[in-house]
C-alpha cells in the first residue's frame, strides 16, 4: 500500500477501515472488557473474617476459577510496571536517590516473596474491612513483589545506559524531560524490559497459586481462583481435582505464552539498537492480528494523539531557558553530606529499633535457632543446585549443539519455568506418603521443581551462542572428552550457567516457604528449615517470629548472592567472555 | 540587525566564544584542563573546519559552543544571546549519527519539530521537504537499521536541516562512513550550501580528515592539545569548487599536515615530537606495536628510502589522518623519525632498528622507551626497587589519574604495559592485575 505521508487525512481512512482479523479481534476485545467488568466486581464481596469461601472442586467452575487467577496476575502486572517506571526513573535520575533507592531494591529482591504476602495481609486486612477487597489485595501485592524488582532493576540499568549520542541528539533537538523519557529512555528500555516483564510472569504463576490460599492467624482464607482449587483438591485427598487444575494451568499458560508472552518479544525487536537479526523468526500469530485488525489502529491512532496533546501540553511547560547556572560545587557537596548524614541517622535509629525488638520480643536464643535453620536450607539450595547442573548442564550441551533441536525445545521449556511447580507437590507428596519416605530429604526437591529450567534454557543459550569456529579448531586439534569440557564447553558456557543457576538459587529459597512443609489431607509433612519455620508462623500469626525468620532468610539469600554469586558473576564478566 | 550607524562593518558574528575553559575534576580535586582559553567567532557565510588529533578536545569546544556543555569559564554567544543550553537555531549531526532507531526515518526527521510543537500538518510537510532535499525520498518509512551507514547520515543530515538551523555544528560526520561514500555525501552538502538551498549561514566542522578540511572549509582552526588550545588559523582563500590536485591545494595540506605533527619547542626537560615537555603523564599515543614496525618498514623501504610526503605516504600505505598522526607521533617520540616541510624523515636509528631481528629489535626498543617515556621508566625503577619486584597497576593508574581521565589513564597504561611486553622489560597478570620482572 503506497501511503503519501504528506497527506495525512486522505490516507487514513483507508487505513481505518475494517480487515478481515476485525472478525476476530472485535469480540475479542468486548468479550475481554465485560469478564474483566464481571471479575473484579466479584473482588469486592462483603466477607468476615472465619467466614469460609465456597470453593467447589466441580470442574466447571475452573474457566471461572482461571479467570480470576489471570485477573490478579494482570493487576500486578499494572502495578509493577507503574512502580518499576517510576522508580527507575528516580533512581537513573537523580545521584541522591540513587544512594537510597538501589541498596534498597536489592534487598527487597532478597526478601522471599511469600514473606510480603505474610508481613502485608493483616494491613491490607484492616485497609478494606469486611470486605475480600483487603485480601485481593494482600494476594496481588504478593504477585506485584514478584514481577516489580525484576523489573526496575532492568529499567533502572537500561536508562542508565542510554547512549550518550542519542541523549546528545535529544537535548540538541529540544525534547523536554517528559519526551525524551517516553521518546528516548522508555523504548531504549523496552526490549530488556518486556524480556525481564515475561520472565517476571513465568515466575509469577508460582505465586498466584501459592498466594490465593492465605493463612493467617489460624484461618485460611481461599479466593477463588486455581490456587485455591488445588489446595482444596490437596485438604479432600481429591488427586482428579489436582489433575484437572494442572490441565486449567496448562490451558491458562498456553495462552498466555501465546497472546501475550511471544507478541510482546517479538514486538519489543524494534526497539533494539544495533543491525537488524538475520535469522529472524515468523511473527506470532496473535501479533499479526493485532497489526491488521484496523479496531487495534484506531486504538494506537487515539494513543498517539492523545500522547502528542500531553507532549504539548509539558513542552509548554517547560519551554524557555531552561538550564540555569550550576550551583557553586560547596552547596552540592553540603547538600550531599547533609543527606547521607540523614540516611545514617534513620539507618541506626532501624537498627536501634530491630535490637530492641529482638530482645524483648523473641530473645537471642531463637535467634541462633533460625540461623540454624537457614544453614539447613541453605545446604539443600547448595546440593540441589549441584544435583541440578550435572543433570541439566550435560543434557543442555548436547541439546545445544544441535541448534535446530534447540530452537524447537526451547519455547517448551519457557513453558515448564512458567508452569507453576506447586501444582504438582500434591503428586509428589502422596507418593512420599505412600512409600513412607523421609521427609528431611525427599522434600527438598521440591524447591527445585520448578527453578531448574532456568539452569537448563541458560545452558542451552550459553552453548548455542558458542562460536562454530571454537568447535572446529578443537575438532581440528583432536581436542576430545574430558579435555573438551575442560578446555572448551565449559568456560565458553559459564556465563550462561551463572545466570541460570543464580535465577534457580533464588527461586529455590523463595520455593522454600511452600516446600519444606506441605500437606496431603491431614498429614503433614515437614522438613526442618527456614521456609517452614516461616510457614508455620505464619499459620500461627506470630507476628515477631515471622518477621525474624524472614529476616534472616533475607540476610542468607544476600549474603549468598554477595559472597557467591556475585563473585562468579564478575569472574564470567572479566575472565570469560566472548568477544 | 545590523547597527546602521556604524557603517563598513566586518560580516556579523552568528556565534562567538571568548576565553573558553574547561577543567575536569581529578580524584585529588586538583582539577585537570583540558581547554585553555579559546577565543573563537564564527561569522555569517563562513565554513570553520576544527582539525586536531583525537582527544585534542574539539568535540569537547563543539560542544562547549552547542551549549551541551557547560564551560568552566568563558561565555558562548549567539547572535549576542549567552549561550547556557542547545539554543533553537543551532543544529548537530552527529559522528555516530545519534538516529532513534524504534523511529522510522521520517519519525527521526521530525522529532525536532515534534518536540518545538510544531503542529502535525506542517511538520509533515517540512519533513518532507528536507527528506527531498537530502535525496532520502523514497525511504520515508524505512527504519535507520535498514540502511547504509551514507543513508543513515543524510538522515542526520535532513533532522538538522529541518529546523532551519542558523549554525550548523558537524561532529565528525563523514568519519564512519567509507570513502567513497563520505565524498559523495560532502559534495552533496557543499552543493547545498553553495547554491544557498539551505538557509544556514553559518557551519562549523569539527574534522580529522585534512583533505576535507581544506576542501570545505573557508577557515581551518588547528587545536593543539593537552590542554586544547588554538595552535593555528589558517584562511582558504581557493574559490570553490576546490581542485584536489592544485598545487595550492597540496602546499596547504602538507602545510596543515606539519603542523599537525610538529610545533616549533619550548626550553628545557625531555621534550615530546611538538616539542612539550614529557613527563610521567604524557598521553602515549595509542599505536599499535605491529603498525608502528611495518610503517618503519615501509619507509626504509622503496621508494621512499628513507623520507616520504605525509599526505602521499597516508594514501599510499592506506592510513587515516588520525592513525598517521598518532604513528608519526610515536616514531618521533622514540627518535626513530623526525618531520620537517611536510615530510618524514626515518633517523639513524629508525634504520638501524628497521634493519635489526626480532630479538635486536626488542633489546632496541627496550632502550628507546626506556629513554624516551619517562612512565617506562618509572614503572621499571619501581619494579627494580621492591622486594617482590612487583606492583599491582592501580599503583601507576593512581600515578596518572593525577594528569589524565580515568579512562585515558587506563589508556595510557595498557599501551605502556603493551610496549613493556614487546620489549621485554616487565611482565603483566591480567587476572591479579600486577605488573612483575617475571619472566612468564
């Protein structure tokens, strides 16, 4: 289609007017917009605290169920990529609050993210009372913590490394602040943003199931949605139940790795810099109708103008001279002082506060107890994570190496670290129960269940991206077996394998939580850790102790990921790179 | 707005500069200058091509005059206004173009009016009008990774003219495309200038290239650097176009090529190939080992034998103005050449080194950089002192951070850590970081 772009009003209408995929696209839209409409009245029902929820294991109430489950992972999703805007932007932006805003994130990174959900519930609880309202919230929060860090860390490194030359470019041509945020940093972010946002939502099916059966102070509250389902299914022993809410997850999943997941990547392509990728893929279904169905280009029509009045509207703003004077460099430096003065006050004041609170509340003793505690999770994430990488680091080589067996295993495997693992513990559990085995150990694996993709699909990526040229001079120098790992596959996957194993080792203490105790009707297994020193506190809504055992469970994963795997990680950045 | 009461005025300044500085904050807070009082005018219908080698600080003043950068002291104006942040009515391009790549080209071309608010209609209108001019039509809806390094400068070329720009700043802009595609384009862009189609009045170049330089340019500013400061500014008085092969032209670009390389010296202390004084925080120019031996090679060698024409031995041996420079530089530091009239003459012991094996060459070397660069010096003094016979480098980074930027200390010492190596007189562990008198 020629377009004449000199001549806007002629040739819109031809572009407006319906397609084929409008057939599609159209009742897909409304539909869309009534259920959520529908959904999120049923968030806000009157409820008292006790009152139990009808949860029924019929498997026709699982559309509704799954609905509820996605509605829930949207909100979050909405939140976090407020928070994660705003935030970085923050951070990238201003030196001061970078001081204050970076350390911070990393620690809320460290903090497991049932732990939120724990910590929050009763809040949210008395913010919206006699109402679900409190609890939806208290369930999406739990979601949001799980998608947000992930996702303003990503921004926060892209804005800070926006090219200087366009940053140049877009001061010489006079973009107010406003646009060059939405014209330069935010696309120059998208591409690691939407791949961080995907993978944020793989994770976050974890939690939605595991966040939808809240307890608190001895009282289970279930929102309607899988999660619930399942842990019905687990309390009545029902192991057709628990099949069919992995076949709704499936389902769920499926879409969407299918709507939402592949369109975005493939869409975010554009906005990476550099030359265009040769071996391009076939544009996902979904994405092509989104760009034929002309209902979606009145939609981004409507967007762009509406954006352009708002770019306006801020250029008149700040129109004018704009930059003043620096002022004198004393005045900063004191400005500067004065801060990190601030921040060391309150810092102390904290720690001031935490001592205190430890010694009335729960007492030294306790504390080395949950230390102990740690070192036993701590020994399972170790093992677990070996145990992990000499099976998959093998089987990722060799599927590696086959680059057409790779691309077509890899979005399955996407799909396995999507699915949430704690649907299957419910298989697990009865199978331990019924052949009587000990739980201190059997139950570990489960922590891993669902994070060791990430070792394998980084393997993988790590040996595909291996140049061929290495391959060949260690063919032609005889270089073989052991000497070939040594030499060869392994330095050059390292980087690779850091990554995943760091994304596995942080998933694994978060799976803790929901792993080292679990339920198959009226038993209960147990193993002893951190993560059900947790659990079980907060059944028993003991405030002081949960929060201790959250506390030390964040201060392992950072000492952790300080003294190891940051070191590895600088280790692959200097040392091993290929470049 | 010419004051008609004083009447034969000299052309009006569109932008000026006077006492222009800049200093960078060192880690001691001793502060580093990096430009050294400019004075600097531009005036109505004049092309003002900068030359100076790399990190001479012209895109850094460029910048300074852009109002990207704020000076330390000094004042920019435009058309009598103090100029404090990118002002309407001066445009860049940009070396590396700078093009939004998510923005197709016609998007890149109207950005400038999208952020000045220019309403929708005339903004399209004006877009394509500079897309034509540019010879880009056709390519409208094509996204800057789609084409050629020469397209994609037009493209930065049309974003700037699309405002209407009073000055036009170049930084570099020919430098990343090829040869035959950088001529092309300067014709173009001469063509456009000279034929008045555009309603720029002024344009400064910022160059490597001399050749260009002479070409273009009514006025060429030579900076010297370290810190940055006007060495030389030479008028053009050849009318255009410009015949390449003129004997005018060739005087003026051997002219342009020893000053470039050569400065009449100061007194006293060790002195450099322009003759300033070296100390342990020269700026080594970043050569490579390699290069450096086979121009040696070639220059001993026929038809040389011994002397060259710099701008003939730049065409013939395939090299930049910049690489030429920083090779020319590095052979008079080591006192294996000297340059005089526009030539290269190879000394004695540039002979004997050229002449020598590989093991002579090292011992040679060796005893030329220990003479000549005071930090080869210093590191091995260092090294011979200590018990272990070894230091970590952030030692003599610390040493050079005093002088340079912290990236250009870094510079500076891998390269010397590089010639170190050749010649043998000390090792170097990357992974601890630590330079030693062990033999790896």
């Amino acid at each position: 289609m020629p377009q004449r772009w000199g001549v806007p009003f002629i040739a819109w209408p031809e572009r407006m007017r319906p397609s084929a995929w409008d057939g599609v696209a159209l009742p897909l839209v409304i539909g869309t917009l009534l259920l959520i409409g529908w959904a999120s009245r049923q968030m806000n029902v009157p409820y008292q605290p006790g009152e139990a929820l009808p949860i029924s294991l019929d498997p026709s109430n699982l559309p509704v169920y799954g609905l509820r489950t996605v509605l829930r992972m949207v909100l979050a999703l909405i939140v976090a990529l407020v928070f994660s805007l705003a935030y970085a932007a923050a951070a990238a932006k201003s030196q001061r609050l970078e001081k204050l805003l970076v350390p911070i994130l990393d620690v809320l990174q460290s903090v497991p993210i049932l732990g939120f959900l724990s910590i929050t519930v009763t809040g949210f609880v008395a913010l919206f009372p006699g109402s679900l309202l409190g609890y939806e919230c208290a369930a999406i929060f739990a979601i949001f913590t799980s998608q947000a860090w992930n996702m303003t860390f990503s921004l926060y490194q892209s804005f800070s490394a926006v090219p200087h030359d366009l940053r140049e470019a877009a001061r010489m041509y006079h973009l107010s602040a406003w646009q060059s945020f939405w014209q330069l940093e935010v696309p120059f972010a998208m591409p690691q943003l939407v791949w961080n946002m995907m993978m944020s939502v793989s994770g976050g099916w974890f939690f939605v199931v595991a966040s939808e059966a809240i307890s608190v102070s001895n009282n289970t509250v279930l929102l309607p949605g899988i999660g619930s389902y399942i842990s019905v299914a687990i309390d009545q022993r029902d192991l057709s139940a628990v099949i069919y809410a992995i076949l709704a997850m499936l389902v769920l999943i499926l879409g969407y790795d299918q709507l939402l997941f592949r369109p975005l990547l493939a869409w975010a392509q554009r906005f990476k810099i550099g030359e265009i990728n040769e071996e391009e893929v076939e544009p996902p279904w979904f994405l092509v109708m989104l760009q034929r169905a002309r209902i979606f280009r009145l939609v981004s029509f409507a967007a762009d103008t509406i954006a352009a009045a708002v770019s306006r509207l801020t250029h008149r703003v700040s129109a004018g001279p704009r930059m003043s004077r620096p002022a004198p460099p004393w005045r900063g430096a004191l400005i500067d002082r004065l801060w990190v003065g601030a921040l060391g006050a309150v810092a102390l004041l904290a720690l001031y506060y935490i001592y205190d609170f430890v010694r009335v509340e729960v007492g030294w003793s306790e504390v080395g107890y949950v230390f102990f505690l740690g070192a036993l999770t701590l020994t399972r994430v170790i093992v677990l994570i070996a145990l992990a990488a000499l099976i998959w680091v093998p089987i990722g080589v060799w599927i590696g190496l086959r680059p057409t067996l790779a691309h077509r295993v890899q979005p399955f495997i996407q799909f396995l670290a999507a699915f949430p693992a704690n649907l299957f513990f419910p298989l697990v559990v009865s199978a331990i129960v019924a052949l009587k085995l000990n739980s201190e150990i059997w139950l570990s694996p489960l922590m891993i269940l669902g994070t060791q993709w990430y070792i394998l699909f980084n393997v993988i990526a790590g040996t595909l991206a291996m140049p061929n040229d290495y391959q060949l001079v260690a063919g032609n120098l005889g270089v073989s077996r052991w000497l070939w790992w040594r030499r060869l596959v392994l330095p050059a996957i390292f980087p690779a394998f850091v990554t995943g194993a760091v994304t596995a080792s942080g998933g694994s203490w978060n799976a803790s939580i929901v792993s080292e105790i679990v339920k198959w009707g009226d038993t209960t297994l147990s193993a002893h850790g951190i993560g059900a020193y947790i659990a079980i506190e907060t059944a028993k809504g003991d405030f002081p102790r949960l929060a201790l055992g959250i506390t030390v469970l964040c201060l392992f994963v950072l000492a952790f990921n300080r003294l190891l795997w940051r070191r590895l990680y600088s280790l692959a950045e200097e040392r091993l790179r290929l470049d | 707005m010419r004051n008609l009461t004083h009447p034969p005025a000299p052309p009006p300044q569109l932008l000026a500069a006077s006492g222009i500085t800049k200093t960078y904050q060192t880690p001691d807070h001793s502060g580093r200058l990096v430009i050294d009082n400019i004075d600097f005018a531009l005036a109505e219908g004049e092309i003002v091509a900068i030359l100076g080698k790399s990190g001479s600080g012209k895109s850094t003043f460029l910048r300074i005059l852009a109002g990207l950068t704020s000076p330390s002291s000094g004042v920019v104006e435009y058309r009598g206004q103090t100029v404090t942040s990118p002002a309407v009515g001066i445009a860049m391009v940009f070396q590396t173009f700078a093009l939004f790549p998510w923005l197709t080209v016609l998007g890149n071309v109207e950005l400038g009016l999208e952020a000045q608010g220019v309403p929708r209609t005339e903004r399209r209108q004006r877009a394509i009008a500079a897309i034509d001019l540019i010879g880009l039509d056709g390519f409208e809806s094509a996204y800057p990774k789609e084409l050629s390094g020469g397209m994609r400068q037009r493209v930065g070329f049309a974003r700037a003219l699309v405002v209407n720009p009073d000055v036009l700043l170049l930084d570099e802009p020919f430098s990343a495309l090829d040869v035959l595609t950088a001529e092309t384009l300067r014709g173009d862009i001469s063509d456009l200038w000279l034929a008045r189609r555009i309603p720029t009045k002024g344009i400064i170049v910022v160059s490597h290239n001399i050749e260009e330089a002479v070409e273009m340019a009514d006025r060429i500013i030579i900076f010297g650097s370290d810190p940055a400061t006007i060495r030389a500014d030479i008028p053009v008085p050849m009318a255009r176009p410009r015949d390449v092969n003129s004997a005018a032209f060739r005087r003026l670009v051997d002219e342009v090529y020893t000053l470039l390389t050569t400065v009449p010296g100061r007194e006293g202390g060790k002195r450099g190939p322009r003759g300033e004084t070296i100390e342990i925080g020269y700026r080594v120019p970043d050569v490579s080992i390699q290069q450096l031996v086979g121009l040696l090679e070639a220059l001993v060698a026929q038809p040389y034998e011994g002397r060259a024409d710099l701008p003939n031995l730049a065409e013939s041996e395939h090299l930049t103005t910049d690489d030429l420079v920083v090779l020319v530089e590095s052979l008079q530091l080591l006192g294996f050449g000297h340059v005089a009239g526009g030539d290269i003459e190879v000394t004695p012991a540039g002979r004997m080194f050229a002449a020598a094996d590989l093991q002579h060459r090292k011992q040679i070397f060796a005893e030329h950089i220990r003479r000549s660069l005071p930090l080869v010096a210093h590191i091995r003094k260092v090294l011979d002192e200590r018990p272990g016979h070894a230091a970590p480098e952030g030692r003599f980074l610390a040493e050079l951070e005093d002088h340079l930027s912290e990236e250009e200390a870094q510079r500076v010492l891998e390269t010397v850590i590089n010639f170190g190596r050749y010649a043998e007189l000390f090792a170097y562990d990357y992974d601890r970081g630590v330079l030693s008198l062990e033999n790896p």
